[in-house]
C-alpha cells in the first residue's frame, strides 16, 4: 500500500463561532470515539449511521479507528477540550489510491453547527494529498441530514438507489471554484459570528485598570466610559475596590455579569492567567494591549483562546474603535474618538493608526470601526474585510499590513470585497535590496516588493507608498465618481507654468491627455490656450470658468477634470476668486473632477460645494494626479469580467507525483534536478523544452551529436557542463554552442574536463535553436505568498535588464495576457524593425503551465526555464533548472485559525 499523506491539526470555526481542534485520531482517543458512538448518539443516529441498532457497532468502529496506524486510513476528529464532538474517515480502495470509503458521525447535541461540513472540507484536503479522486459512501435514503451535508459541501455528488440505500459518489478533483465558493461561505459566516463579540459587545471589561493617572489600562477605562458606550463596562483591579468613582472588582469572575470583551492591560507575564480567567467566565473576545509578551506568555494566551472559543486582537495592539450608535465603543489609548463615518480602518502599527486617524479626522472622514491588529496573532486584515462587506456601514476599507498570515485567501477575500467597496493599503516592508546571491534569474525576480504587487493587483487593491497617499486617494475614491478606464484627463489651470507641472504628474501617473476641440476656446479670454493641459490665463472670472467646465464636462474625450488655481491679484476679491466656480458648482458630475490650490497650507482636504458634497482639494498636483491615476486603475479593476483559471490540459500530475516523489525519497534535503529528470517532469505538464540528450563523458557526446544531426535537428550543436549544485553556467564559462563536427563536440567536452575537474558529472547535448526573442520564465514558491510566476526578458542579460512581470499563482487567463503587455520588450513580440511576430499563443500556453505545475506541487521551490524562444511558429525551452524542498501539503483556502510563529510549540 502506497504511503499516503498524514492528516494535519488545525483549529478552525463552527458556524456559530465556536473554536474546534481537528486532529487525527490516536489509539488513545478510543474511549472518545466509543462514547461518541454510544452516549452522545440517540438510538436513531445509530441506526442510521450503522445501517442498524447493533450493540457491537460503536465498539467496532472505536477499533478500527483507533487501531494501530495504518497508511490506507485517514480519521479525523473535532474537539472541544476533551469533548469528541464528530469524526470523518475514509478507507483507501486502490493502490494508488483514487477511491476512499467515507464515513462519519457527529454527537446529537452539535447537529446543525457545521461539525460535519468542516470535518469533511479536511478530510478532503488530505485525501487529495493522497492522490484520493472520489470519496464514496453508503447511506440510508431517509438519512436527510448527512444528504444534506453532501449537498452543501460544493462538490459534485453521484446518487444510485437501490432498495432503500442510497450509494454516494464524490469526485474530489472537479468544481474547484464552486467548493471554494461553498468553503469561502462558510469561513465568512462563522467568522462574522465569532466576531460579533469583539466589534458590537454588549458589555466590556478593562482588566488591568490602575489607580494611577495616564495608565493605559485607566485610559481605556475611561475613554469608553466618556464615549457614550451602550453596554456596561467594567473594571477589574485585585487591588482596588473603587478607581474613577466607579466600583473596582477583584476579577473577571467576580463581576455581576460575563463580559463580551475583555481588554487587557496587564503585565507580560500576567496575560496567559488574566486570558485563562476570561475564556473560563465565558468572555469571547479579547483585546490585548500588553507587549512584549515572550514566547512561553504567547503560547499560555494563544491555549487560552482556542480553549474557550475567544477571538483575539493583538498582543501589543493600541485598541479598538466602534463608533456605530448603537455600540459606540472606544477602547483604545491612542487619541481622539474617530468620528463616526463610513471607514474602515485596521492597521498593525499603533504609530500608523494614531497618524491615519489624524489624516482623516482633519479631512473629514468618519470611521466605522477601527481595530489596531498589533502582533496579530489572531484577528486579521482578512477578518475586518469581511466584517466590513457585510455590516451594511463601510463604504470604504483602508489597511496598513506588515505581514500576512495567508495571503492567497486574503486575496479571495479581497477581490470579492473590493467589487463593491475600494480597498486602500500602505504598501509596507518595501525592499529593493532584492534576493542578493539567488540562485536563479527568477528567484533574483522575486524581491518581497515583487511579490506583494503581485498580490495587490490580483486582489483589486489600491496599493500606495505612504500614509499621505493613502489618504490623498481616500479622499478622491470617497467622494468622486470614477472615471473611465481610459483615464483621459482634461488639466485646466489659470497659469501655464502650473498646467504643465500637472500635466506632467499626469502622464508620470499613467493618464493620457486628449486634445480637446478647438471651439472650447471661445468660452476663453482672449490669449487663453485650449490645448491640453488648457491655461485660462489669469484674467479668467468664476462665470467664465463655471461655463467652461461644464462644456469640458460634456465632452466624451474626457474622463477626468484636474482644476489648478493659483492665487492673483485679479482674483484678490471674493467675486473675482476663480475657486467659486469650483465650490458653486455641484460636487459629484459626469466626471470627477479634482482641485489643485497652491495657497492651501494642507496636502489634501474637502472643500464643500452649493450642493453640499465635497469637493477634494490637494495642495500639489502630483498628489491630485496620483490619486486620479488609482482611481483609474480601479475603474479598469471594476469593467474587467472575472476572468476564468488558466488552462493547462493535458498534465500527468502522477508523473510529476512519482518523480517529485522518487527524487525527495534519494535526497531528503531537497536539491536541484538533474537534467534528464528536469527534462521529464517539464515534459509531464507539456512545457516545449528542446531535445535533451545526456552524455557522462566526451564519446557519448559525439554520438548523441551525431543521432540529433541523423533525426533531422540543425547541424550544430550545443553542449553544456552539468554537476549537482551548479549555477549560471553562462557566467561559469559551461557552455559551448556551433558546434558543427564531431572534432568541436569532442575539443568542446575535453575543454570542460580539464576546467572543472572532479566536479563534471557530464555534459547536455541539444541541437541549437533557431533564432527568435528570448524570455524567462519562472516560478518561486514563497513560504508565505505560495507560488510566484515570473516572465520577463530573458537570456544572458536577464537580470541587468530587470524587464520583469509577475503573478501570484494560480494565474487567470486574463494573467496570460496582462503578464505579456506589461514587459518593455512587449513591442518587440508582436513584430518591430520588420522582424515577424511570435506566437503569442506559445507564451501564454508556457506560463499557464507553469502556474499549474507551481500551484500542484509546493515542494518544487524554483524553477527556472531561460531561455524561451519565441518565433512565429511556437516557443522552446533551451535551458531549465528545478529546484525541489520537502514542504507540506497547503491548501490556502482550507477553513482554519492562523498560528502565529511566536505562539507555536517549542
């Protein structure tokens, strides 16, 4: 029997927000699965799941599933402390395996919580793992609750009926996008209802609360005590019997009623006991403001929350805001109230959150709730985005992330929310320090800058530098429609020098500037321009203008209106001042419209128009041009249809799977492929790689020439020294090319004998490609990110030319053809200077299979094919490097709790 893969433990959510443990059952979980099996079952669950009322069956299935270990049998169980609420298992059919026996059974008392549906998503993910392709199960016909969890689950499920039993079929490998839906819905509903306790309580305590002025733990207590909050709150100080004129208790049990929330402000070493008392009260959610808790302290907290189903902000967070009427809670000890508003706002560092909330504040922007996510162990950006999608407050989501837990699932997340509400970040952790001494072009590609690009762009976030433009871009988002995807900008200034500085931010930001026609000039004073960017010139009055722009309005060339006005002494009253025009007219129009005023003294703030909406108002137009350039960019975000995965048909995943397999089996550390079996496993998902012949040493060269010259290939050769461990071999001086007699191969394998000694291992004979454009093509598997897919120009200059595109595995369709248009060299493929176009086609047919080869297989950390070469008639791929690692299995939508690194087991 094959080797199949283990099951993992996990901790995950029900859908009433209950935290649960799933881990595989164990020899010594047998009195948990017998009792499972008899006192928490009625007499009908029984029957209906042992086909019978049998007193030997729960005994029976406690034996086998917690027998000896055994390699065809996967059984998985969802805890509660010591309480064994439901199992799932399946029995291996085949060898390989492509059919389990599935079954499973969940206590009476957790019907109706998603026990099963969860346990099932699990098993699932290892059966795959496995190579499992159908689950399959006997049931009864009048079993409508497990019938309903195989309806619910978003596979496709196979009936046969025949006298009263009903014979289940699950195919494992199809309909992935519909069960991820399914698994995504659930994740989002149970996570609103774990959440609920931490952003709408019905009661708090501030555990912690001293006596002295300015503590943190006082200045929380206080602050939600002023802000008007709904609910009672409490505090909880075993030394202090009243603090503030309010009654003091000596703990969490002590008070009159169990808090929603608790929040903590209490030393380091006192966070595991105070979370410990709070989750065994029955509080739900935490906020934890204490820092520097050590790793002993962070696993005592992290128990105590999964333990009592408590969700958790922080540690070393700076609170937490809802401004809500119905909650209006301030639990944070950073600044001022947030106004209430339509934001929201989660950031990671308190110094950004206190600086963002600052911003808004003197711009106008009200918050919905504000959660500083500190070392976020638990509680996440992916988290607050779905609370925001969903509570009917938010029309606008800004975040400021320094790590990421699970990047691919925060960008299903992302892209959905982002339809409908704008999703703004600071870009953090830039570097363009690289991955200095890669071993590769690719990985060399793959800075941590390259990689979260990748991962912003393909969720449809607005991605800025600084916490300026982050705001500059809120301001526009908020209150202006969005423009056309073309991004056609009319620059309208009252001075020409100023027109150009706008103009040229413009086209710095990626926006074009239409000609307009020439008849607009006739609303002009005499001498005005109506080129693009138009001056008016000074002498330009408020009716004037206000004319003017309504003309450029209703112009369909444009799509964006950018006013620059400066201060003159013809305007130096207030019926003279060319503003009005700006504020007398209506906020919102066809177009938005954006104001640069060189006398304002702040980068950006609202100006309020006749009609009562607000005008944004920058103080530079390279932030009024940025800013229009992200709504643009989010205009074309939103036209674009969701674009289908990209095909790769044809693949022998179980080739790769064996030769993945039978190379981490001889190297259990991981290395690089040889040739011939890089040549193989590229061939396994159909990449073009040329014609690859091995030779160990100079006459097996001359014949392996002279066969490529006999079966047709081009009459010179290429030849290229190979040993374990080698890097560029263009650098190194490994490779020879023309090679056009049998003298030159052989001259050419001497050569390298004597250069590399001991180390040869041999030599790859190819025939040599016909000429065309040379690309690289990647794949780097990040341990955070997942797989990166990398294109770019490739050859010896790959790396000084940096002409890179790249995309987070799976890539869409829409990927294939976006990846291409973004390189420089992108002329160059479809034909220039009279050379012909390549096949685009090919290209795109390389990096899909890739993104399937990457996505397939996490243990193949790095590849890199350089170079492809393109012609008319296809591509090839001349040279290859594989690079395998054992990493587990990791499916990143499976429905789990995240584990921070500084809380896991030593």
């Amino acid at each position: 029997m094959s080797t199949v893969h283990p099951l993992g433990g996990a901790e995950a959510l029900l859908a009433d927000g209950t935290t649960v443990e799933l881990r595989p059952l164990r020899p010594d979980d047998h009195p948990a699965v017998l009792d499972l099996h008899t006192a928490g079952m009625s007499e009908e669950s029984r029957r209906l799941r042992f086909f019978g009322v049998s007193r030997n069956a729960p005994r029976q299935a406690a034996d086998r599933l917690c027998g000896p270990p055994r390699t065809d049998l996967l059984a998985l169980g969802a805890w509660v402390g010591e309480e064994l609420l439901g199992e799932a298992d399946c029995e291996l059919l085949d060898d390989p395996p492509e059919t389990a026996e599935l079954a499973l059974a969940v206590a009476d008392r957790w019907h109706h919580r998603g026990v099963a549906t969860l346990l099932l998503e699990h098993l699932v993910h290892a059966a795959r793992a496995a190579g499992v392709r159908f689950f399959e199960a006997d049931t009864l016909g009048g079993n409508h609750a497990v019938h309903q969890v195989f309806a619910d689950l978003g596979l496709p499920v196979e009936r046969r009926y025949a006298q009263g039993e009903v014979r289940v079929r699950v195919p494992l490998d199809e309909g992935d996008e519909r069960y991820r839906s399914a698994v995504d819905e659930r994740g989002r509903t149970a996570d609103l209802a774990s959440l609920a306790a931490l952003l709408r309580p019905a009661s708090v305590a501030v555990v912690g609360v001293s006596r002295r002025e300015g503590s943190v733990g006082r200045t929380v207590f206080g602050k939600i005590r002023r802000g008007g909050f709904a609910g009672a709150v409490w505090a909880v100080n075993p030394h202090a019997g009243e603090i503030d004129g309010e009654t003091s208790y000596p703990s969490v049990r002590a008070l009159p009623a169990v808090p929603d929330l608790a929040v903590l402000a209490v030393p380091a070493g006192a966070v595991p006991g105070a979370a410990e008392e709070c989750g065994a009260a029955g509080v739900r959610a935490l906020v934890v403001l204490t820092s520097g808790l050590g790793a002993e302290e962070a696993r005592g907290l992290m128990r105590a929350c999964r333990r009592h189903s408590m969700r958790l902000v922080g540690p070393n967070s700076l609170g937490m805001a809802q401004t809500d009427p119905a909650v209006r809670l301030n639990a944070e000890f950073g600044g001022a109230f947030p106004r209430p508003g339509s934001a929201g706002v989660a950031v990671q560092s308190g110094g950004v959150g206190i600086a963002l909330l600052s911003r808004l504040a003197w711009l106008g922007i009200g918050v919905s709730s504000f959660v500083s996510l500190g070392d976020k162990y638990d509680v996440s950006g992916n988290d607050l985005l779905r609370w925001w999608e969903a509570d009917g407050r938010t029309d606008l989501a800004l975040l400021h992330l320094e790590s990421f837990g699970n990047p691919r699932a925060f960008a299903r997340t992302a892209r959905r929310v982002t339809r409908s509400v704008p999703v703004l970040t600071v870009d953090a952790g830039r570097s363009t320090a690289g991955r200095r001494g890669a071993a590769s072009h690719t990985a060399a590609a793959a800075t941590p800058t390259v990689t979260r690009e990748a991962l912003f762009r393909q969720a449809g976030i607005t991605a800025t530098r600084s916490i300026d433009e982050l705001v500059e871009a809120a301001a526009l988002l908020r209150s202006q429609p969005l423009p056309a995807p073309r991004g056609a900008v009319a620059v309208v200034s009252n001075a020409g020098g100023i027109g150009i500085l706008a103009a040229d931010a413009c086209a710095e930001a990626g926006l074009e500037l239409p000609e307009l026609p020439p008849e607009l000039g006739e609303l002009l004073p005499p001498g005005a321009s109506v080129r693009n960017p138009v001056d008016t010139t000074a002498a330009i009055g408020p009716n004037e203008l206000t004319f003017f722009l309504r003309a450029l309005e209703r112009e369909e060339a444009v799509d964006a209106i950018l006013v620059c006005l400066v201060p003159t002494a013809l305007g130096s009253t207030p019926a003279q001042d060319p503003v009005r025009a700006l504020l007398e007219g209506p906020a919102r129009r066809r177009v938005p419209i954006a104001a640069v005023l060189l006398d304002q003294q702040v980068p950006v703030r609202y100006r309020t128009c006749a009609d009562g909406g607000m005008l944004p108002a920058y103080s530079d137009s390279v932030a009024a041009a940025r800013a229009l350039g992200h709504a643009r960019d989010r205009a074309r975000r939103l036209a674009e249809a969701p674009s289908p995965p990209a095909d790769a048909p044809d693949c022998d995943r179980r080739a790769a799977r064996s030769l993945i397999d039978g190379h981490l089996t001889a190297h259990p550390d991981g290395g690089w492929l040889d040739p011939l079996s890089t040549a193989d496993l590229l061939a396994a998902y159909g990449l073009p790689l040329t014609t690859t012949v091995w030779a160990r040493d100079e006459h097996t060269a001359v014949t392996a020439a002279r066969g490529l010259r006999r079966f047709g290939h081009e009459h010179e050769v290429a030849l290229k020294a190979y040993w374990p461990g080698q890097l560029h071999k263009s650098a190194l001086g490994a490779v020879r090319t023309g090679l056009g007699t049998d003298g030159e191969v052989r001259d050419a394998y001497r050569e390298f004998a004597e250069r590399f000694g001991p180390q040869l291992a041999g030599a790859v004979v190819q025939p040599m490609a016909a000429p065309g454009v040379e690309l690289l093509a990647g794949i780097v598997q990040d341990r955070v990110f997942g797989p990166l897919v990398v294109l770019g120009a490739g050859g010896t200059a790959a790396d000084v030319l940096a002409d890179r595109s790249a995309r987070l595995a799976p890539l869409s369709e829409r990927d294939l053809t976006t990846m291409v248009d973004e390189l420089r060299s992108a002329p160059l493929l479809s034909g220039h200077a009279g050379a012909p176009a390549v096949d685009l086609t090919a290209v795109r047919s390389v990096l899909a299979r890739l993104s399937r080869l990457a996505d397939d297989f996490p243990e193949l950390v790095e590849a890199d094919v350089n170079p492809v070469i393109l012609r008319p008639d296809g591509a090839v791929c001349v040279d290859a490097r594989v690079r395998l690692e054992r990493r587990p299995s990791f499916d990143p939508y499976l429905r789990r709790l995240r584990r921070p690194a500084a809380a896991e087991a030593e």
